[in-house]
C-alpha cells in the first residue's frame, strides 16, 4: 500500500510541475522527466509547421 501511494505522489507532482506556455512571442513545453530532470522545448511562431493534439476520454468527447 505504501509502495502505491509513492507511486501514485510521483505521478501527481509529475503531471503537476509539467506545463505548456503560450507567450506572444514563444510557446514553451516544460516536461518533468525526474526530480531532477527536466526537457524545456521552445518554438518561435514562425517557425511552428504543425500542430496536432490527441482527444481522450469521454470527458474530452463531451467538453470537445
């Protein structure tokens, strides 16, 4: 039980500290990977080429 509860913080404060930031000049993705170990990816405007995003869920069906 203990071993889940672990388990199930970290996934917590991993999807917590993870973000995605529009700026008017930038958008920033900041990926948590660790407790120590981050992925920061940025992209000016004129250089974004694509764009996609994934729909999951009934929650996500309904709300769109």
């Amino acid at each position: 039980m203990i071993f889940g509860l672990l388990y199930g913080a970290r996934l917590f404060l991993l999807w917590y500290w993870n973000a995605f930031v529009i700026t008017s000049y930038r958008v920033v993705d900041i990926d948590q990977r660790g407790i120590f170990d981050s992925v920061i990816s940025e992209a000016m405007y004129d250089r974004v080429e694509d764009i996609s995003y994934r729909r999951k869920g009934i929650f996500g069906a309904i709300f769109g």
